[in-house]
C-alpha cells in the first residue's frame, strides 16, 4: 500500500561539494572509535565498563541509570581506551581502540519472538537509542507505546547522498518491519522518494514523498500524515537503523558498518566513504581537503542541523555525512556582511546571487547581528507544517506551557526549523530554542 505526499514549501540549497559519484569507497582504519552519550537526547548515561576492559562489538559501554537494559554498545571489538569526563564528572565519550588485527568479535543476541522479548534485544542491542520519540525529539522512553512509527528513507539535506544506494536490502527490511511491528497497535509509514529503487515492504504504508528540503525530515512526514496530539507517542528512525535492527533480527548481531558521505566545498573530491560508526573524522578527512591555506569548519552532518567537530574527533550521531566549508574568520571582504557580491549566497532579493542560480561556497560566518523578529512569515516558507513557528518559539522564549501545547510543540523537533533559521533575517536561533523549549517541557511535565 502507498501514497504520495509532494511537499511545496522548502528549499534546495545551492552549494558547491556535492557528490558526483554514489559508489562507496572502504575508508582508512579509523585508530579509535567513541560512543558519545550527548547524541542520544533523553539518556542518562552510567558506565557498563572501566578503562582497559575487552569488548566485543556489541557489548555495552553505557546504560541508562532508569532502565539498566537500555544500553550504548561499543561499535568493534577491543580495548576501552578511555572514559572523558567533562565539568562535574559529566561523560562526554567512551574511547575504543580496536584489535591490533581489525577483526571484529560480534556479540550474540538471542532473538525477538515476542513485545516483550522484541523490546528487551532493541534495547541491549543499543539499536533503541538510534531510535527517537516524539514528543521531545529524544530517545524513546522505554515503557512507551508508539500510536504509529515512522521511517526516513530519504535524507533531502544539503548535500547529503541518498540511503537507498547503501541500505535497501529488502529481506533485512522487512525483518526489520516484522521485529518493529510487535512494539506497536498502530501503523509503520515509511517515507521514500519515488525513484529510489526502494520496493514496496509488507506490512507497511508506502509515501512517495516529492519536493524540496525538509522533504527527508520525519517531521514533515508525521504533520502530513498523522500528526501527533497531546497524549500521543511516535517513533522515528532512519533507513539506516532499520536496516541495523532487519541485520539484528536475521543475524542475531548488530551490523555497524556505515556509510559516511564526506562533502563541502572544502573537499578536494567528495566521495561516500563505507566505515563504522563512531569512527575518527582523521580517517575519513586525512588527505582529503583543499590545501589552500584557509581556516576550514568542519561539521559531523549537514550545514543545516550537524555539530562541529575538531579534526581529532568523532563522527556524530547519525553517523551519515561530514561536512568541510571555509571558516571565514580569515576573511577580509570589503563592506562584509553588507557586500552585494554576487558569490555570496542568499534567500534574499537584495543580494544578487539569489537571481543566478549558481553552486555557492558559503562559509560559516554569521553575516549580521541577532536581534529580536524583525520580520514575519519567514518560517512559514520553509515549514510544510500546520504550526505557527514564530508565535511557537517566542511562547517557548516565555516559558509558556499551555501556548507552546496549542501551538504544535508536541509535533516538532529542532531540525523542522532549521531551514527557517539558515533563512530568518533575524538570526534567532531556533533550533538551540527548540531544544531547550523541549526539555523544559518534558522537565515540567514528566
């Protein structure tokens, strides 16, 4: 069964550092691999293992102080380098050296064959905590029961490479589907593009989904599908992850091979590497990016919603992409932030560049001030969404509960309004507001 869902607001960015070439390419061995527990909104991590121990893949780093089944595992097997405490013995990593000979002892989960058993191998299998809930875009409180589940198999992002050319094996999906389908009463819909090659899945709702970015989001799929009410609980998840817990359900172990496309204008030749999660970005940028001399940004993700990361650290959850872009801290430009050259770029017709329709190569400069809304129905443009995203984030500013429940905080995530904050004149930024707005939420609620 399918359906089509064209999306009209949005907007493709045009930039420079896209893939030419889908064929993924085996990344250098990474010397270290790390879990790191800020990835995984709602989790409240304590260690499962103490520096120096042995583990395989698959064995637990971290569990959750609520539910001691609920766990992070390591990604290979070797040794816990290190535990990276932060201010207040806050854990920010679990450092993993593996084997010297790169083979990859793999943990044996015994498998599903019921909820309760099904919901038990999720969550020591560490394949819960790649999933998330809606409410509070966090993951998913392990005694909730999802009205419906939702799976992106399309990541519409700049420059982001299409799933389905790395994870559309069919008969891991629907065991993957199969597995999903006894945690929940209600439907899975599973979002793909039409021309992805993805087949149809037993078992599931199909949505042929068209249009321009946020198309991938799993926001804009739950708000034109079945939006969530107070009260209501979803789950999301990406292709990716489905297909880990379709692997987990025919093997009984977790596959944590990844494919990491490496794209920006930064990027000598942008290219898909094929890795493992939590892998250094050294491994996958070494050699890679542009020796010109400038300052570069370097980002675990899209430019929209990723996190910078320093050129020693770890690719981020979830683990799909990095991105390299000038810094523009080194900049000398005449007029700055107010020249209308026609290489900067933007959405506004003031500035020349909006008109020709070229790849540009913007750098990470904010090019203005922050100040309060200076102009309305910006969101709007850019939000297939039935809210009111500026009305919603300034009652998330004042703290309000009961506006921010009548104005849609129960449907959004801090990447719906990403594309609006690359836009908004303003420079508000919205989705550190969400954020907060959400934990506060659940904070006063729960």
């Amino acid at each position: 069964m399918s359906r089509k869902l064209t999306i009209r607001k949005g907007l493709d960015i045009k930039m420079a550092g896209g893939l030419t070439d889908l064929a993924a390419v085996d990344a250098p061995r990474s010397a270290s691999f790390a879990v790191i527990p800020d990835d995984f909104n709602g989790f409240v991590p304590k260690p499962a293992v103490k520096e120096g121990d042995r583990v395989k893949a698959g064995d637990p780093l971290l569990f959750d102080k609520r539910d001691s089944e609920l766990k992070l595992v390591s990604p290979v097997s070797g040794t816990v380098e290190a535990i990276v405490r932060g201010e207040r013995r806050k854990i920010l990593r679990v450092v993993v050296t593996p084997d010297a000979d790169g083979a990859s002892d793999r943990a044996v989960f015994q498998r599903g064959e019921d909820e309760a058993s099904v919901r038990r191998l999720l969550k020591n299998s560490g394949l819960w905590a790649m999933m998330r809930q809606r409410p509070y875009d966090i993951v998913p409180n392990p005694e909730s029961v999802p009205r419906d589940i939702f799976v992106t198999a399309i990541d519409s992002a700049p420059l982001a490479a299409c799933p389905a050319a790395y994870y559309n094996d069919s008969e891991a999906l629907e065991a993957a589907v199969a597995m999903l389908a006894m945690t929940t009463r209600g439907k899975i819909y599973v979002g793909r593009r039409s021309d992805s090659g993805i087949a149809d899945i037993k078992g599931v709702e199909m949505v042929d989904v068209g249009g321009p970015h946020p198309a991938g989001n799993a926001g804009v799929l739950i708000a034109n599908i079945a939006p969530v009410n107070k009260g209501e609980t979803v789950w999301t998840l990406d292709l990716a992850t489905l297909w880990r817990i379709g692997r987990l359900a025919l093997t009984g172990s977790v596959d944590f091979t990844d494919y990491v496309a490496l794209t920006g204008s930064e990027v000598v030749k942008p290219k898909v590497w094929k890795t493992v999660i939590g892998a250094t970005v050294g491994s996958l940028t070494g050699g890679q990016l542009a020796a010109d001399g400038r300052h570069q940004r370097i980002i675990s993700g899209n430019v929209l919603t990723g996190v910078t990361v320093a050129a020693d650290g770890y690719i981020r959850y979830p683990y799909r992409q990095i991105t390299v872009i000038p810094e523009g801290d080194d900049v000398d430009e005449f007029m700055g932030w107010a020249s209308l050259s026609p290489r900067k770029m933007s959405e506004s017709r003031t500035f020349p560049g909006k008109f020709f329709g070229k790849m540009f190569r913007p750098d990470a400069r904010l090019l203005g001030g922050r100040r309060a809304f200076i102009m309305s129905g910006e969101y709007d443009r850019y939000m297939p969404m039935d809210i009111m995203p500026e009305y919603l984030l300034k009652a998330i500013i004042g703290r309000d509960i009961e506006k921010m429940e009548k104005l849609g905080i129960y449907e959004v995530a801090p990447e719906d309004f990403a594309l609006g904050e690359y836009a908004d004149t303003s420079k508000t930024e919205a989705q550190k507001i969400v954020r907060e707005g959400l934990d506060y939420l659940r904070k006063e609620l729960e």
